[in-house]
C-alpha cells in the first residue's frame, strides 16, 4: 500500500486524468449501451409461477403492465353529463395509447367495472411489456387524461404499475444527501479543501455505479430502484472511506510528516482498512446473487459495482488529488488545526468513564440494543402496494375509491388456474371457495385460452398487503383444492399477490442460512486479522444486535406504523421481502468497517506497550471524532432517501441510518469499550495451534516505527490487565 501510494503521489496528473476518462467514458457508454430497468419478481419453480406459465401454454396472454383509470360522482356514472365525460376520457385513452387494451365502465365488456350504486368505475388499460422510457410516456398520457377531465362534478384518478413511473418530483435525495455532507465535512476538518476531497471520491463513486447499473441491466435484471441503492450507497461509503484516509493525512502533517511520506502513511493504515471495509462489502453483496432472485441479483451486482469503484477511487484517486494539495489541504481552514495528541479528549474521559465500571454500561447497552430488536420478532415480509402512499397521491385516492366500492380485495385478485377443458373439475372447489370467511366473491370457472386451461378468479374480503390475504393464500392451496379436486389434475394459485405470498415465503425461509453466513464471515475475518478469539466472538454478538435493532426499528416505523404520519411515509405494510437480506449484507459491511478503524488502533497501541484498558481508551480518543463524522454523514446521505416518494428507498434508507447511527453510538462509544475492558487480555488470546495455522493478514499497521503516544497517557504503560 505504501508504495502504491507513492506511485500515485508521483504521477498524480496521470492518475486524476484516468479517472475523469474512466468516469465520461462509464457515463457515455451508460447512456449509449444501457438497458432498461426491469423489476422482475418472478420465482420460477413456485406455485403462482406454475399457474402462470400454465395460462401461458394454453395461450393466454399473461404479460403486461395495467393502470386503472377511476372515476367517481355524487351522482351514477351512467347518466347526465357525468356518463359524456366518462365516455369521452375512456376514448380519449384509446386514442393516446393504441397499442392498448382499453376497457371503460360503460362498455359492453366492463360492467364489473361499475360499483352497485353507479358511482363509481374504472376504465381498465392493458399494454405489452414497456421499457422505462415508455413507462414514463404512458403514466404522462394518463396523467394528463386524468387532469383534462376532472372537475367539480366528477373525480379522476390514475392508479396501477404504471403510476410507480409518475412519484417524481423534486431535488433528488443524493443531492440532498451530499449537501447534508457538506455541512458535517466542514465542521470536521474546518477545511474547504479538505472537505472536497471525500465529496470528490463519492460522487465518482455514485455516477460510476448509476453508469454500470445502465450497463449491467443488459446482462441481467435491475429494478428501477437498483441505480439509485447503488449511487446511495456509493455517496455514503465513498465519503466515509475518504474520511478515514484524509484524516489520517491531516494527522501526520500534523505530527511533521512531509506530504508525500504523509500520503504513504495515511494509505498503509486507513487505506487498508478501506480495502478490508471495502472487499467485506463486495463479498456480502455478491453473496446475495446466491439466492437466485432476479431482483436482488440486479441490486446486489449494483451495490458490489459501486462500491468496488469507491474503494478504488479511495486507493488511487484519492492518494493523487492529496498528492496535488500537498501540505495546501488546510488552506482556507475555518479554523486551526488540531496539534497532533490534542484529538479526542472527550472522547479519552468517556472512555475512562466506561472503563471505570464496564459492566453496567455493557449491560445498559445490550438492553438498549435488545429492546429496540423486540419488534423485529414480528417482522413479516411481503410488498405494499397502491395503499400505502401518502393520501396526496393519485395513486393512493384510486385505490381507496377502488376499495371502497368494490372492496379492498379488489385490488388483489387470486387467480385458481387448472390444466383441465371441463369447468366441471373446479365446481367443488368453487363452492368451498364461495363459503370461506376470507373470499368476498368468486367468479364461476371457465374455459380460457386455446380451451386446456379453467380459470375461476377470487377476490379476497382484504387487501393484498393483509395477513389474512396470506392466510387465504396457503389456505386455498393446502386445504381447499387437495380436498376438492382430483389427484389427476394440476390446479395453481397464482395472480400479484399471490406471487408476492412465494417471494414472501422464499426470502423468510432462506433469511436465516444468511444470516449465519455473514456472521461466520464476519467471526473468520476478524479472527484472521486481530487474532483474537474473543475479539472475534464479541463481534458476531455485537453485529448481530446491530442488525436485529436496525430492523427492529424498520419494523417499528414502516409495519406498525410508528411515525409514518410524522414522516409522511404512508400506510403501514409489511416489510420488503427482499430489503432484510439486503441491510443485513450492507450493515454488516459498514459495522465491519467501524470495527475494523476503532480495534485496529486499540490493537496498534496495545502491541506497543499500553495495557488493555488504556489501549481501548486511546484508541476510542484517537477515532472517535472521525468516526462520529463518517457515522453522521452516513445518517445524512441514507437518511435523506426517507424524503423521496419510493416507499422501497425511504425503507431502505432508514434501516441503513438506523444501523449506522446505533453501530456509531451505542455499539462503538459504549458496548466495545465496555466489553474489551471486561476482557483484557484475555480479548487477544488465541489457541496457539489455531494461530499457526491462520494465514497473518495485517491492517491498520504504519510502515516503520512505533506511534507517538500523548504524554498524558504514558502512565497508563504499567496498567495491570482488566
């Protein structure tokens, strides 16, 4: 690391040239060559894809994006005035859209589409499969129908898939991110030039990641949510990487070091604690492709993209703009620079605080830790839909009107398809379908397609995010057709909400088996870097009380609904099925990170003569100011997503601000110098048949020399173990 650094300082202009190419060109290519995003949620082997791929073969066509076009008055839709408009909307959507299949109320074919009481219907529009750029087309021309036609006298609203293309508006949340950044950066380093730097690193990181999402959605599926995961997660580790490296710069200018030396020093420690952070990242997001899901194959591939750029651009970027500054990088301070051991006194007193009586800190933070976790017992997957956006959305007033007068299971039909030509077959299942508590209405069975499928459609007494929706799921296929219908006919239970039930199902069963993954990972890694075993013990404890508090709060906030009002975040819904596995790769990343930059320091002056107490007290001073820094920039970038429209980004955002504000404060502040001052010594020991045969990898470990500690510590060299 150290003469890769060099390198970088002595052909700086190369360096930074290389890097505007790399980026104009990602872009450029990106904006040529790109693919469209695709939020495919399909799980092949399941039982709704069964009952799909079943109407497929018997020529039905299954496929297509749908919006609802809904219309409601005082008066019935059928007559007056009212009945023109409506008329006229639904012919007007025929004419914009003509590739679709537009079905109004008032025709022939759409009398379920108009309420019992007349006041309410909805002109029904089907497409062929649509890219983005189309997408966004189409939620245009239905806006504007929707807008040309509502009045005093009757309301128009836009609900459906196609309306997710339409919650845009305002600066998007990586600016307001950055900006948030910006403010913590300045008041950190008190520097303009050294709060560039990390801005600089995290943006290259953010565009080139949004570019290879483009790239990559020609290989496999992105979601229409995957650019902006990556450029959030880009900004955040991007500006903490760069934190952590230019930190340790300062530090040695600080101390006399010449620049290019300084340079040299800040990459062989923070630097490697940037590739260790790093490459934890990219190894648990790529875990996730394990779970052969398109969808979280896309994101993952995104996130692991993005941020291997970061890491790069923190190692070779990084050392070449430093290198250009030189000793300059203090330059128009705000204020002066910190003289070297004059860093983290308060941060030296909280510690002895701590130290003083571990356990009941240890104690008080675990129980902290475990009743925020509470909620997350109660974490049930699944996806929300139209009902739970904000009442000031198109959207979300469609699906009420739509709930309202038809029922809320309206907006989430199941579909029973059998490979049969006799309707007959499904006659008794019908019937017992009919007389479920959990089915408002099911339609008679009947020949579709080429004439080898029967289809009956049941519409459920509640919405497709309710738990009872669920239930009627699992009942339909465990109890109702192995009781009613022959062992020689295949009969499926598919539709959206049902598909949503197996997506659902597949991710809880499997969540677990990752979870042990990346706690074993995280257990070797840091067994093979600090040799420690206990060290590497308490930190699976404390990463997975981080990670079941995050998502405690996730449940909290998003499933029960604590503070949506406040927030303006909706409706309460089950949790994403796919955000759990995905915060839990990410947070496991970033708590390595901080775990790594804060034990390497206690580990680097520990071997260097002070006593295990001290040892965590001065490494806690000497990195508790850069990692608060890092902590609430993290919290400001991801936090900022919670102010978008995407109600999968706003879950997202929150749970990583969550995680990275707890690991920050309670976990890294509290817990660990809490629980390496119980431990000792005994914090580093290790078998020794167990250390000869765990390959030595080193971080955080300046090149040469022993580390000057402050004078005020030097008694603290003769401290006995804890």
């Amino acid at each position: 690391m150290e003469s890769w650094a060099r390198r970088c300082v002595v052909h700086r202009g190369r360096v930074v040239t290389a890097w505007v190419l790399l980026v104009v060109g990602l872009v450029a290519a990106s904006g040529a060559l790109g693919g469209a995003a695709s939020d495919d949620y399909a799980l092949p082997g399941s039982e709704s894809q069964a009952a799909l791929d079943l109407l497929a073969d018997a020529g039905l066509e299954v496929s297509g994006d749908q919006a609802q076009v809904v219309f409601h008055a005082a008066d019935p839709l059928t007559g007056g005035p009212v009945r023109d408009a409506v008329e006229a909307a639904t012919g007007q959507l025929r004419e914009v859209l003509p590739g679709a299949t537009v079905v109004g109320p008032l025709d022939p074919r759409g009398d379920h589409q108009l309420s019992a009481d007349g006041r309410t219907g909805y002109t029904s529009v089907v497409l062929p499969d649509l890219t983005a750029d189309d997408l966004h087309d189409v939620a245009d021309e239905l806006a504007a129908v929707r807008d040309r036609f509502a009045g005093a006298d009757l309301q128009v609203e836009v609900g459906g898939v196609l309306l997710e293309a339409e919650q845009e508006g305002g600066p998007p949340s990586e600016v307001v991110g950055i900006l948030a950044a910006v403010v913590v950066l300045v008041v950190a380093f008190g520097s303009l030039f050294a709060m560039g730097l990390p801005i600089v690193v995290g943006v290259v990181g953010a565009v080139s990641g949004v570019a290879a999402v483009g790239l990559g959605a020609n290989v496999v599926e992105m979601p229409a949510f995957a650019a902006p995961v990556a450029a959030m997660i880009a900004i955040g580790v991007g500006i903490d990487y760069a934190l952590l490296v230019v930190t340790r710069y300062r530090e040695a200018l600080a101390a006399g070091t010449a620049p290019v030396d300084a340079v040299a020093l800040a990459q062989a420690t923070a630097g490697r604690s940037v590739l260790f952070a790093g490459t934890t990242v990219v190894i648990a997001s790529g875990g996730l492709v394990l779970m052969d899901l398109a969808v979280i194959t896309g994101v993952a591939l995104g996130i692991a993209a993005s941020v291997l750029v970061t890491m790069l651009a923190a190692v070779t970027l990084l050392p070449a703009m430093l290198g250009l500054l030189g000793d300059r990088i203090d330059r128009f301070g705000l204020r002066r620079r910190t003289t070297p051991g004059g860093e983290g006194t308060l941060a030296r007193r909280w510690s002895r605080l701590v130290r003083r009586r571990p356990l009941p800190w240890a104690l008080a933070a675990t129980a902290l830790l475990v009743v925020l976790s509470v909620p997350a017992l109660d974490l049930r997957l699944g996806f929300a839909d139209a009902g739970t956006r904000p009442t000031s959305d198109s959207a979300r007033r469609a699906y009420d009107l739509l709930a309202d007068a038809f029922g809320p299971g309206t907006s989430g039909p199941l579909v029973v398809a059998a490979d049969t030509d006799d309707p007959a077959v499904l006659s008794e299942l019908v019937t017992a379908l009919g007389d479920d508590p959990g089915v408002a209405h099911v339609t008679p069975a009947a020949v579709v397609g080429d004439g080898t499928a029967v289809v009956s459609q049941v519409i459920p007494t509640t919405g497709p995010r309710s738990a009872s929706t669920t239930e009627l799921v699992h009942r339909i296929r465990d109890v109702h057709v192995p009781g009613t219908v022959g062992d020689g006919t295949s009969v499926h239970v598919g539709g959206t909400t049902a598909a949503a039930v197996d997506f659902a199902d597949y991710t809880a069963d499997r969540l677990p088996v990752f979870v042990g993954v990346v706690l074993g990972l995280a257990f070797l890694l840091l067994l093979v870097v600090f040799r420690g075993l206990l060290v590497a013990v308490k930190a699976v404890v404390v990463n997975l009380l981080s990670i079941t508090a995050s998502l405690g709060a996730v449940v909290a906030v998003f499933q029960w609904g604590w503070g949506v009002d406040l927030l303006d975040l909706g409706a309460a819904a089950p949790v994403e099925a796919w955000a759990p596995m995905m915060l839990i790769a990410i947070v496991f990343g970033l708590s390595m990170d901080y775990e790594v930059f804060l034990l390497s320091r206690v580990r680097e002056v520990h071997d260097q003569g002070l006593g295990p107490g001290a040892a965590v007290t001065e490494g806690l001073a000497r990195t508790a100011r850069v990692i608060t820094a890092a902590a609430a920039i993290m919290v400001c970038v991801f936090g900022s997503f919670v102010l978008g429209s995407s109600r999968e980004l706003q879950l997202f955002g929150f749970g990583l601000a969550a995680a990275v504000l707890l690991d920050a404060t309670v976990v890294r502040m509290v817990l660990v110098p809490a629980v390496m001052g119980l431990l000792g010594h005994r914090a580093w020991w290790l078998p020794a048949a167990l250390d000869r045969r765990l390959p030595h990898l080193t971080v955080e470990r300046p090149p040469g020399g022993e580390a000057s500690y402050p004078s005020h510590d030097l008694r603290d060299r003769k401290e006995q173990p804890a």
